[in-house]
C-alpha cells in the first residue's frame, strides 16, 4: 500500500536482509539506475534474474552473454512479473515504473520503483561492506544524497580489515565447538579488543585465531569481576612481538586517481589493494572488458562510467578518457581507473599518469596480473621452463611495424602476442619469414581465466587458419614458443585444476620438443 500522507511517510521500515537465492527476480530498465540494481542482486544468486528492456548498458548485456541473467531485449509486458518474488522498476520512464508497481501489487509482489516513495513497498539500501560484514543505511526515501554521505562516513571509519576480524571470529568459534555456549558475550567483545584485532590489521588471521580461542578458553576460568585490562595484561606477558604495521591507503577527502589493474578476468585473480580502491570509490572509470562481476567490489552507489574502446575503433579516444579523470579528479572524489590486466602492460597506463601528473591531481598505480602471464597460464603453458625456455618476450600485436621481426624470429625464448587476433596471418608470416620454426608450437587463448575461455593448439604456420575456423575472436593471446607443448600434458594430470575452460587442441604440434 503506496504512503500517501505525511504521517505514513514517518513510519520507519523494518531492516531486514531478504535471501534472494534461486528466486526470480525482475528489473524493468537497462540504464544506469537499472545497471546498479542488477550490480547489488547479482552476488546474491537469483534464478532467474530478468532485466526487461529494449536496449541495456554494457555491463548488464556482458553478464546476459555470460549467462548471468535473462534480459528480454524488448518493452516491458502482461506477465513478464508473473512468478517473481521482488520487482523492480528502475528505468528512466516513471510512467513505467509507476506501472511496474501497480501490476507487482495486483499479483501481491513486493516492488520498487526508483525515486518514487508512494510505489515503493521496500527500500534498497546503501551498504557498505567489509567481507561479510554488511551495514545497510537507509534515510527512509526521503534523502538518498544524506544516506550517501553516510555511506561514505562509515567506509571512512569502518577498517578495512573488519571483514578479516569477522573470520577470526568464525574460525575461532568453529574451533570452540559446543563449549562456546558456556562464554558470556562480552567475554567475546573484551576477547576480541586489543592483540587479536592489532594481529587481524596486520593480516595475521591464524595467529589471531589462536589468540583469541586463548583468550576465550581462560576466560571459563576466570571470576565474573576479572577486568578487561587483565587480559591485555596476560597477552603482554606471552608475547611481546610487535606485527608490522599495515600500508596505508590514500583515504583522504580531497583529489585522489588510482590507476588499478583489473587483472585477466577472473574476479578472484584481483590484487586485496584494488579490491580495497574499488570498495572506497566514488566513481569507477572503467575499460569494456572489464566484467560485471570484477565490478560488483565497487561501493553501492558508485558511479560507473564505461569508456572501453571496441576491436573497431568505437568510444571514446584516450585524449578524452585522459581529460575525464582530470575532470574527476579535480572534483575532490575519489575515483579508480580500472584497466583489464595491468595498467602499465599496454594499457596506456602511463599516458594517463603523465595527464593526472601534468594537472596536479594526486593519483597511484595499483599493479594487476596481466594476461601476458595468466593466459598462458589458465591454458597449462608456463611461459619459461628449464631447458625450453629462459626469455619471455610481450609483443603488441596490432603495431607490427614497430617490431624487429628478425629479432623476435632469432629469439630461443617464448613470445607472447597481446591484442593479435585481427593481425593472426600477418604476424605469423613475419615470425616465419624472418625465420622462426614454421612448425614451432603455437596456441590463442581466448577469454583467459573466465568461464568462456577457449584455446586452439596448432604448429606456427597453421595456427592463424586454426584460430579463424574455430571462430576465436578477441580478447584473446598468442603465444608462440617450445613450451606451449606442454600444456596438453599439464592439463591432462590428475592432479591439476585447471581455470574453468573448453580447450580445442585442432591440429598436431609438429616440431614440439620436450
């Protein structure tokens, strides 16, 4: 029932946090607003997710294409709410999000509709999150800019390693077993103070662990009048060590850029550090490969700009993105350039500290595994080997003008040929003519570390027709070297675990040595 007075505008809502797992939920709307509400439902599993709308943002249509979610690339219609447990409609048209609303509450199911209090059964939230430890805020609708400002206050205060400090406490009341029921709470809150939480900051979690059972254990055996300070006392006297102190962040309120590699694709492959940048930002500047799920880390509310450049030469030019985070950076926010692998690895990294440096804006570089490693490595090909190969060469793929070619031909170690898919045959022919082995082991390894990943295996001189005949676009990397004939053996042992992938192995590799 829609608030229509003032006096059911100051009722509060009921907190609650909803276990959306394997429910269909339904977002009406592809835009901005839309992209930010499937970013918040996504980590909580729904099936199926349905976005609804005729045309959506980058972010929402890479998660349909990996399969993260059902859009229905059309306008909103009769019973696309059937079945569905939450609904929201959050496109840009209130009309429709004011239908959206009005057909969830015929059918009894609980509705959001953007900026529309009275169509709004429940309220998302801005949270801010420290592993799982989660605070929602929430101004009651009335100010969403205030319960931002308040997000940004506890991300300020809250430390980072508060998360950490929640799995000290899991893992030590694990290890309690049944005998945590005899500890009293504020035996835990006094337990948890002090050395545990300085070893916890200090990323020391198994020795913190072990301080606090300690500590919990003894406190079975203590009277009920035994002061707090006793125990920072008694830890005092079993050890004096003191953990080294943690980096800081750059958490000030003013002007802040931080350059963050992305790493290859897998969202567990980024580094603690950008994961930590992404969570305190305002604004994430981000490049099209970069997938939803490595953006689901940033902070609720966070802007997203896509300024990803597509295999054709579309969006924006690298002047313009350059003026961009000056423009942001001068507005005293804090924003993350998030590159896919490492920012300083043909990412144009540099060009864009050199503009931040040149404007005055303060800014870091935050390094990221780049896929001149990890996609060799997703595909079982170690890039150096003892006997094989004792050089890796990174090569750009698409300026083969730039390239002595004789030296990269004469070249005994591995090479490895970023953003070469369009230029397969041209490369191959150089590597060939200047005199490389034209049946030396080759391989493309396409969406490296993500669930799309593919890779084709063939001699050099057949590698470009091997690529092309299995339909391998980009994002993808040639390597080119003696070790690549190890991966089938790497992939088929019993005890690897390899990166979720479809391997494609086309054509024998002549001329591989072991």
């Amino acid at each position: 029932m829609a608030r229509s007075t003032p006096d059911q505008r100051g009722v509060p809502y009921f907190a609650a946090f909803l276990d959306l797992l394997n429910k269909k939920i339904v977002v009406v709307g592809g835009g901005k607003v839309a992209t930010t509400k499937v970013r918040a439902l996504l980590p909580c599993r729904p099936a199926p997710l349905v976005v609804v709308a005729p045309r959506v943002s980058g972010p929402i249509r890479r998660a349909a294409e990996a399969g993260q979610l059902l859009w229905l690339g059309r306008e909103y219609a009769d019973g696309d709410l059937d079945g569905a447990a939450l609904a929201f409609g959050a496109s840009d048209d209130t009309d429709l999000n004011a239908r959206v609303a009005a057909d969830a509450r015929r059918l009894g199911i609980p509705v959001l509709a953007v900026d529309d209090v009275p169509n709004c059964d429940f309220i998302a939230p801005a949270l801010v999150r420290r592993g799982d430890v989660t605070i929602a805020i929430s101004t009651g609708g009335r100010s969403p800019a205030m319960a931002r400002r308040t997000r940004e206050r506890l991300e300020h205060e809250l430390p980072r390693y508060w998360g950490d400090l929640l799995d000290v406490a899991a893992e030590a009341r694990d290890r309690l077993g049944v005998t945590r029921s005899l500890i009293e709470a504020d035996r835990w809150q006094t337990a948890l103070d002090g050395e545990v939480e300085r070893l916890t900051e200090s990323g020391l979690l198994g020795e913190a662990a072990d301080v606090l059972v300690r500590k919990l254990e003894r406190s079975l055996f203590e009277p009920a009048d035994f002061e707090p300070a006793d125990f920072e006392l008694a830890e005092e006297l079993e050890s004096t060590r003191t953990p080294p102190s943690p980096q800081p962040s750059p958490r000030g309120r003013g002007s802040f850029v931080s350059l963050v590699g992305a790493g290859p694709g897998d969202p567990e492959l980024l580094t603690l550090r950008a994961v930590q940048r992404l969570q305190a930002a305002d604004v994430v500047v981000h490049d099209r490969l970069v997938g939803l799920r490595v953006l689901e880390h940033a902070a609720p509310g966070a802007e997203c700009i896509d300024v990803g450049k597509t295999p054709g030469g579309g969006g924006p030019t690298q002047t313009e993105i350059n003026a961009l985070l000056v423009e942001l950076g001068r507005q005293g926010r804090r924003v993350v350039r998030l590159k896919g692998g490492d920012p300083f690895v043909f990412g144009r990294g540099g060009e864009e500290a050199l503009a931040l440096s040149r404007a005055g804006v303060p800014f870091e570089i935050v390094p990221g595994i780049s896929s001149a490693l990890a996609a060799p490595a997703a595909a079982g090909i170690p890039v150096t080997h003892r006997g094989l190969s004792a050089s890796l060469t990174v090569v750009n793929g698409h300026d083969a003008d730039q390239h002595d070619w004789s030296a990269l031909a004469r070249s005994a170690g591995t090479l490895v040929f970023l953003m070469a898919v369009e230029h397969l045959e041209e490369i191959v022919d150089r590597l060939v003519s200047h005199g490389r082995p034209a049946d030396e082991p080759a391989a493309v390894v396409q969406w490296a570390t993500t669930p799309r990943q593919r890779t084709v295996s063939a001699p050099l001189r057949e590698i470009a027709d091997v690529a092309r005949s299995e339909g391998l676009e980009p994002p993808a990397v040639l390597v080119v070297g003696p070790t690549v004939a190890l991966s089938r053996a790497l992939r088929e042992a019993p005890e690897a675990t390899p990166f979720p992938t479809t391997t494609t192995t086309t054509a024998v590799l002549a001329g591989a040595h072991g």
